[in-house]
C-alpha cells in the first residue's frame, strides 16, 4: 500500500516537473501568441496591400524633391524607364482577373466610349496642341511632335486606380479600358504616330510595334499566365507589388523632370507646360462632357462620367517618353512625354480627392 502510494506520488511529481519544463504547445499563454503573431502578419500584409494609397502623396513629393534636388533622381535613365514600365505592366496582369472583365465587358458601350476617348480624342488633341505650339508659340517641330506623340499612346494604369479610389465598382470597366488600348496600341500607336508626326519627322512603325510588344503586352500577357496557371508563386508575390510599384511611379515621375529640368525652365519650356496643362485639361473635361451626353439616362451616370474622365485625360505618358528616346534622334521630342508624366499624374489625383470629398458630403 506506501509502495503504491510511493509510486503514485512518485508518478505525479514526475508529470508536475515534465509539464513545468515541457508546457503544452495548445496551452492559452501560446495561443495568445500565436493570433498576436497572426495578428501582426495580417497587419504587415494590409500595409503592404495598402501602399498604392499612398501613391497621390508619393507622386507630388517625388515632383518636389525633383525639382528642388534633381540629382535625387537623376541616376534613373532613359535605359531605365522601358523595364520599369514592363514591371508596371506586369503587375497589372498579376493582379487581373477573368471575372472581373467578364463583369466589365456588359458595359460593351461605355468599353467602346473609353476606346474612342483614348485613341479619337485624344489624338485630335494633341494634334491641335501641337500644330499651337508651332503656329502660335513657334516652338521647334520636335516639342510639338513630343505633344502629338503622347496623345497616341494608350490608356494609363493610374486612371485604374484613380477609378477605384473614386468609384471601386467601376475599377473593372476602367481597367477593361486601360487593357484594351494597351494591348491594341503595338498597332494603333504606330499608325496615329505615323499620321500624326510621320510629315513632320520620320516615323519607325515596325520599330515601335516591336518595342510595345516587349514593354507593354509581353508583361501583362505573363503576369495573366502567372497568374492562371502559379496562383501561388502570384499569391505569394502579390503583397509586395503595390509597394514596389509606389516606388517604381515615383521614381518613373521624378526622373523625367529631374533629367529635363533646364529644358523645363527655359522659355520654350514654360511654353510646352502650358501646352501640356491645356492638353490633359480639356481631355478630362471632354471625357466627363461627352460621357454625360451618352449615358445620360444610365442610372450610374455621375461614376460612368468620372471613370470615362480619368480614362480620357490620363494615358501611358512614360511609354510616349520611351518611344521619344527609342525612336527620335532629337532629345526635345521627349521633354513634353517628361512634363505629361507629372502633370496627368497630379491632375489626376486631384480630381480623385475632390470627387471622393463631394461624394462624402452627399453620403453625409
């Protein structure tokens, strides 16, 4: 009986000890730990998820800093902005989804209203703005080419996400939009370069179809496959896009002002801004006006108007400036893509905070 009593007691001073030194993995002091650890894993995810709203903020400091310190930028080349593009791109087609353009593509109209913005009246405007700037400020051929080259050049992955910062249910349609004449442009942007400029200074079409094809629809086109057939490898990677792409934008902002900022200061310059103001402005006005008279009687006219506006008055300026140092001899001819990369970028992500603050004050 003590024997038994001995060896009980024996029994449970030896599992006291062992659960001392060897506590239980499941016990609430480790489960405690373990949602905090989630918990901050979660948190680090959401910042980096959330790094794109940053980006009006990153862009407007990144044309400060240019300005005031352009050296800050400048070790970022012309033989760098194609590359920096094609990640842009790439990181659009990870993030696309078939749904989401199924869904899109029951607006075929308002589709077909965003093509005709893009590659109809932008065009005509960067024509007439670059015959002003011959005819009127008798600016050199090359900065009025540089005008009409960035009016043929398709739609920007910003307006993307200025839509969805203004409207998250149209950010679909827009980037249908943006996807469409992206892709289309390898032979679209050619051809309106050619029209448009081919008079004026010669025009490499099969040169440019070929470098869109490398910088524009080869990465979107993989990003899609990634992300059809790695979902995981794309899961894994998707976190850190926003946040490299934030800084790749401000660095694609930064660098072209800092690389052309004596040509910005000199009188032609001041000229060329004025010009390119006057571009992107009537092309978001034009964008939300004529939207107004085709949908009027859409029940989500004003999102439509919005969407229609970013899509119009905002285009891949940075692929214009790598086709103006790819395809033209004269350095002038990007100086307009350089100031357009900044002024569409501001211009845009000024409007998306005055239209996010008056929808909050109707909601309210």
């Amino acid at each position: 009986m003590q024997s038994t009593l001995a060896s009980g007691n024996s029994r449970l001073l030896i599992s006291r000890c062992i659960s001392k030194k060897f506590p239980d993995s499941l016990g609430p002091s480790d489960s405690e730990s373990l949602e905090n650890l989630k918990q901050k894993e979660n948190t680090f995810l959401t910042i980096l998820k959330g790094a794109n709203s940053f980006l009006p903020h990153v862009v407007l400091g990144s044309t400060i800093l240019a300005l005031i310190y352009p050296p800050s930028f400048t070790w970022f080349t012309n033989r760098y902005y194609a590359p920096a593009l094609g990640f842009l791109m790439f990181a659009v087609g990870v993030n696309s989804s078939e749904k989401d353009f199924l869904e899109a593509f029951k607006k075929p109209a308002a589709i077909f209203a965003g093509y005709i913005g893009q590659f109809a009246v932008k065009p005509l405007l960067g024509y007439l703005f670059g015959t002003l700037a011959m005819t009127v400020f008798d600016l050199p051929t090359s900065l009025a080419a540089g005008i009409m080259l960035t009016s043929c050049v398709s739609g920007a992955q910003l307006s993307n996400y200025a839509t969805f910062l203004t409207d998250p249910q149209m950010a679909p349609l827009s980037i249908v939009m943006t996807s469409l004449s992206t892709a289309t442009a390898v032979f679209v942007t050619p051809i309106l370069s050619l029209l448009l400029i081919g008079k004026k200074l010669p025009v490499d079409v099969k040169g440019m179809v070929s470098n869109i094809l490398q910088i524009v629809v080869a990465p979107v086109a993989g990003g899609l496959l990634m992300n059809r057939f790695f979902p995981q490898i794309c899961n894994a990677i998707r976190p850190l896009l926003p946040p490299l792409s934030v800084f790749v934008t401000a660095l694609c902002v930064g660098a072209p002002l800092a690389i052309n900022i004596e040509s910005l200061v000199s009188p032609s310059g001041m000229s060329v801004l004025l010009l390119v103001i006057a571009f992107h402005l009537s092309a978001f006005i034009l964008g939300y006006l004529l939207s107004g008279i085709a949908f009027h009687k859409a029940p989500d006219v004003k999102a439509l108007q919005r969407t229609l506006s970013y899509e119009t008055g905002m285009q891949s300026s940075l692929l214009a400036l790598a086709l103006a140092n790819k395809f033209f001899q004269d350095p002038l001819v990007g100086v307009p893509p350089a100031i357009s990369v900044v002024i569409m970028s501001l211009m845009g992500f000024s409007l998306v905070m005055l239209w996010a603050k008056k929808k909050e004050t109707v909601i309210g």
